[in-house]
C-alpha cells in the first residue's frame, strides 16, 4: 500500500492543461493508494467559495470522488489558498492539516509542511503571510460580495508575482537554522515541503541529527509527486505534456 504527496499545482483555468494533467493524476492513482496529501497551493489563488466560479466547482468534484474510490484526502493550506474552511472540507471530503503535520506510516515518519514558514529570510513575505492569516481579517474577507473577492485574488496574484520577480532565488529558499529548529522542536529527521519550487532530495546535518529534505516541485514543465511506499519515500515526476495530453 502506498501514499501520494503533491504541492503547488497553481491550479486556474489559465492553464488547462495543468487541469487534464490533474485530472489524468487523479485518475491514474491506483488500488494501492490509500492517502492522498496536498501541501499547499492547489489553487493558483483561492479567497472563498465563488458560486459562479465553475472551474473551482469542477476540481472540488474531482477531489469528492476520491472518496468513492476510498482514497483519503488531506489538505494544507498554502501561501495561495490559505482561506480554506470547513465548507471546503465537507465539499471535497479532505482532512485540513495543520502548518506542522507529524505522518507515520509503520516506521516512516515525516514532518508535512508547505514550506513558507521555513524561508525566514524572506521577512517581506512573513509579515504578509501573519496580516491575512489573522482570523479577524480572513472573516471580513469571507463576508465580501463573491465580486470583490476576485477582484482581490487579481490583485494578489499580481502583486505575489512582482514581489517573487523582485528577489534572489536564495531569500525564497529554506534557512538551515529554521530547518535544524523546526525538526528539533518536532524530534524528526525528515521534512517533506513544496512552496520553493525546487525539487529535490537532500541530507542536511545538524547538531545531534541528520535530517532529508524532499522538496516537492511546482507543476509547470513537469509534474511532481512523493510515494511512500514499504520502501520509503521516492520524489518522482513526468513530462507535463505526457499527463495533459498535448
């Protein structure tokens, strides 16, 4: 039996072909999956649920059938989706995480995270990120027309993408020091995030412990996933245009 791990999907009907090739992924999870976790970021933008917004309402179903074919789901939110609430749970039958999600399966164990909380040096986007994650201000953000929400999510779009073109690709990265302190204070030795957009897997050494990284690439070019099966967890990716069909 295994468990699927996927992040920044960046999902929008601007790119449907990252909507075949989500689609096509769902589609291809086999008998052997039992869980499937999203680690932020599915949406390219989400501010709440938008009745006239079909293509949100189409990626919901998907997710809903998941449930049929007794796949569980589990949700993060992201640096992009981050107002999901309990609507958004009921409709796509996932489970919301935390920011810090301790798995185990048997003896592999991970900590779950998206990721931005580990950049500590992008200080510019931590402080946005502790603005709209404050209750108050995502529940005045609920009570807007479903108009004026979108409207928002242009601008937050826009203005996330000025920001990232604005700075080096080594603010936007992970800091060592966050990555020794986040694993010592959850007494781990491996960390699975996305939210850099940098792919990989690597061993990082720290006082009284070696901790592996698995970044999670963003689905752009390529689409990438983690398996965790009885042999462990294995980063793996395809060509877009294998999985949209073009």
């Amino acid at each position: 039996m295994s468990d699927i791990f996927i992040s920044d999907l960046h999902l929008g009907p601007e790119r449907p072909e990252l909507y075949r090739a989500f689609c096509n992924f769902l589609a291809g999870l086999d008998e052997s999956v039992e869980q499937l976790y999203i680690l932020g970021d599915l949406f390219d933008v989400w501010v709440g649920h938008d009745k006239q917004n079909h293509f949100q309402a189409e990626v919901i179903a998907r997710l809903k059938m998941l449930e049929k074919r007794r796949i569980r789901l589990f949700v993060m939110r992201g640096n992009r989706d981050f107002l999901y609430g309990k609507r958004f749970a009921r409709e796509t039958g996932a489970t919301l995480l935390p920011d810090y999600y301790l798995y185990q399966c048997g003896a592999h164990r991970a900590l779950l995270m998206h990721g931005d909380l580990l950049c500590t040096q992008d200080t510019d986007y931590l402080r946005y990120r502790a603005v709209v994650r404050n209750p108050l201000l995502q529940s005045l953000l609920g009570g807007l027309p479903a108009s004026l929400r979108r409207g928002i999510a242009s601008r937050i779009r826009n203005k996330s993408k000025q920001a990232q073109s604005g700075k080096s690709m080594q603010i936007m990265d992970i800091t060592e020091q966050a990555l020794f302190e986040t694993t010592q204070k959850y007494s781990v030795g491996r960390v699975i995030h996305g939210h850099t957009h940098r792919p990989g897997v690597s061993l990082h050494k720290t006082p009284g412990r070696q901790v592996e990284r698995l970044v999670l690439g963003d689905w752009g070019e390529k689409v990438w996933w983690i398996v965790r099966d009885s042999n462990g967890f294995s980063l793996q990716s395809r060509q877009l245009s294998q999985l949209s069909g073009n």
